[in-house]
C-alpha cells in the first residue's frame, strides 16, 4: 500500500509542462494548449523509467505573486504538489529567457525539501543548447535542455530523475494500510489523534480551522494483529474552495489524505449531528473509490440515544456508501478502543475479492428473485477489482438495465459480503 516516489513538474504558464508529462508518459494524457492556464489542478499518472516506478504529476502554471482569483488557486495547487513531491521538474521557456515569474518559483523551490532539477524547454535543435546557460542566473544547479514536443534530451532528464528518487519503502511497511480521519474544523480530529497516538502530535485549540497540516503517525490494536500509518487532515469548512488561503490549502490537503488513504473516518460532531459539510466530505470519499466509517465525536455530551438518531439519519441521507456508524468521546477516550476494529471491517470489506463461480451464482439468484425488465438477459458475471470491489455484469441489451436494477445488485451484494461503507463499482457490458 506504500505509494512510489511523487516527481511534480512544475513552472509559469504555457512553458511546456503538459507536454513534457504526455512525452514521458508515452501518451496523450494531459491537455496540451497554447493558451495559458489549461491546466487548472493537479494530475496524477504512474509512470516508469530505467525500471524505476514513481508517480508524475502535472501542476497549472505558478504565479507566485497572484493572490486571489483563479491564478492564486492554482498556484495553491502546484505548491501542495511541490510539498508532496520527492522530485521537482522547474520548467522553463528557452523562447522567452528568464522572466520574474521564473526567478520567483526558484525562490519558493530553494525552501523545498524535495530535490529540484531546472529543466529548460523548446529547446528544439540539439546541435544549439547555448540559450540554456542564460538560466544559470536562477541559481538551480545546471540547466537541462529539452524539448518536449520533439523528445529531445527528455530521457537525459529522467536519468537525472531517476538518480534522485529515493528508496521504496521496506516491504514490511509498503503493506501498512492508511487510514485518514477526515471531517469538518473543530470536531475534534486533532484530539482524537493524538489520543490514538499517545502522544501531543497535532495542535489542539478551540479555534476552529486550527490544524492546517497532514500529521502522520502509526497505531496499532493491542495484540499487535493490526497496523495502519495514521494520517490527519485539516477541517474542511463551508465553501472552503471558494474561500481562498489556508481554507483553500486544507481543503487541498484533505483531498490528498482521502486520495492516499485505504480508509477515511468521517468524524461527525454529535452536538451538532450530521450536516451539509459532512455529506460533502462523504461523496468525496466515495468519489475517490475509498472506504468510509462514521465516527461520532463528543458522546460525553449529549443524551443516550442520540447515537441511535444520528444512525437513523446517516442511514437515511447516505444511502449509496451505506457507512457502519460508532460513537466515541475523543475528550475522555470513551470507546476508541472500537476505531481500529472498525478500521480493520472497512479495509477487509475493502479488499474482498470473490471466485467467479460464487459471483456468477449469487448474480443468478439475484435474477432469480428479481427479474431485469422484460427482454433483457443477464448472462454472466464475474469481478474485475478490489480496493474498491468492482463487478461486471454482461448482458445482451445492456443498455435497458436501468440505474435502480445496478442499485440492486449492488446493495444486495453489500448486505451478503458486508461491504457497508465501501464504494462498490457495477459495470453492464454486451455479452456479444
């Protein structure tokens, strides 16, 4: 479960950076176009070079001195890239010399931690590099020509990546599962942490919002069978995106803990109930393919059967993840011994994987129940991946299978192979 190395290619606008990830990827997968600022978030592709894994990813152009609108937003996403990656490509226009905005992000770079390569595009005739010494001015080591479109120099560039990666994680750890918690500012996430952890690891304060950084650590239950690298995340208010600044920056920070996680509590404030921020949080986690589980947070202040109301309604307004829900008090340590049993359900329901003949089968007395409308025949089925569990069903007219029959197939499944609070994936296929 450990992720490969993260090289981030970053830069001002319409320098090239698009093109150079679809020159390393081999294929079209970015958006290449000569206007300015196509690219808008961050995207993330595998890929490999000299047999070494790592993960690329494409930023929109930095403007370190934007400070609202949409240019400060997307230099907020190409900085969390920067703060996540191993690896950074600075890349920069040979057409245009070195601008401000070039000396700028070098300036933001050389507080990185992350090894940087200054990588010089549109350099298109290898027999005439010489415009690439006018980038020694940046202060970023030796200068790489390149040109993107053409494939010149490119794979000098990622020997130099690749000499610069570091090492994979001992096997022993690439298994540890992660486990975000994930939910709205001040409903105790840093409390809970640092409970679990037994250690003062996150800042805890009344202000709302005031946790702003992923803190990671490692829990483990009590007999030593389960294990998980603990991520914590900064609460995500209202309209956060829109908000800008740190707001904006924690919203990025816990879209990257779900992407990263296997599983993702979903921390609810029992005073409080479930709200709009929650259900947000929680298509989120669906959205990214993950796990979910509801925590109620604050049980030491409020009445006994709160609990069971509080189910009833996430039973009621999160009808397609279906989450298992359990209460605990951060404050006091009331019931957290239940969070990694609770963990360890999710990740198992996470990774089922089922033989074809046990699908094909139950998916026949499915049918054999409830029918599909009149004329269409499901003729096999069989499952196609886990983390999440995906299905594919083949049928002569897949088309006239409507939503609610997947639904069906779906939830049915979830009650047979307790897949609550797992995002199940169906596909319909042609069986021609």
């Amino acid at each position: 479960m450990s992720r490969p190395p993260l090289v981030a290619v970053v830069g001002a606008p319409n320098v090239g950076k698009s093109s150079l990830v679809n020159r390393i990827l081999r294929r079209r997968r970015a958006v290449v176009s000569e206007q300015p600022g196509t690219t808008r978030d961050r995207t993330y592709d595998r890929a490999e070079w000299a047999g070494r894994d790592f993960d690329l990813v494409d930023t929109g152009g930095m403007e370190p001195n934007a400070r609202m609108g949409l240019e400060a937003l997307v230099t907020l996403q190409a900085r969390v890239a920067v703060e996540e990656a191993d690896v950074i490509v600075h890349l920069v226009d040979a057409r245009t010399g070195p601008t401000d905005a070039d000396a700028a992000i070098a300036r933001e770079l050389r507080r990185a931690s992350a090894g940087v390569i200054l990588a010089v595009n549109k350099l298109d005739n290898p027999a005439d590099d010489s415009d690439r010494h006018l980038f020694h001015a940046l202060g970023e080591g030796e200068p790489h020509a390149v040109s993107a479109v053409h494939g010149i120099g490119v794979g000098d560039l990622l020997d130099v990546i690749v000499s610069l990666l570091p090492e994979v994680e001992p096997e022993e750890e690439a298994r540890l599962p992660r486990l975000a918690i994930v939910g709205r500012p001040n409903v105790g996430k840093s409390t809970l942490l640092n409970r679990l952890l037994g250690a003062e690891r996150a800042v805890v304060s009344e202000i709302a919002g005031t946790t702003t950084d992923a803190v990671a650590g490692e829990i483990t239950s009590e007999d030593g069978s389960e294990r998980y690298l603990l991520l914590d995340t900064a609460g995500v208010g209202r309209s956060s995106r829109k908000a800008g600044g740190v707001s904006y920056y924690s919203a990025l920070r816990t879209e990257e803990a779900v992407r990263r996680s296997d599983v993702s509590l979903l921390l609810v404030d029992a005073v409080e109930g479930l709200v709009a921020s929650d259900l947000r949080l929680a298509r989120q986690i669906e959205d990214a393919g993950r796990t979910c589980g509801v925590v109620v947070n604050k049980s030491d202040l409020v009445p006994a059967g709160r609990l069971r109301e509080i189910e009833n309604i996430v039973a009621a307004r999160m009808t397609d993840l279906r989450p298992p829900v359990i209460g605990i008090s951060a404050l006091t340590g009331a019931d957290i011994e239940h969070i990694i049993p609770l963990a360890a359900r999710l990740l198992r329901a996470y990774g089922l994987r089922l033989p074809t003949h046990e699908v094909a089968e139950f998916v026949n007395r499915l049918v054999g129940r409830s029918a599909p409308p009149k004329g269409v025949k499901i003729r096999y089925s069989t499952q196609t991946g886990t983390e999440p569990p995906a299905f594919l069903l083949f049928a002569n007219r897949p088309k006239d299978i409507p939503e609610s029959y997947r639904r069906y197939v779906e939830n049915s499944l979830r009650d047979r192979y307790d897949l609550y609070g797992v995002s199940v994936r169906i596909r319909v296929k042609s069986s021609r």
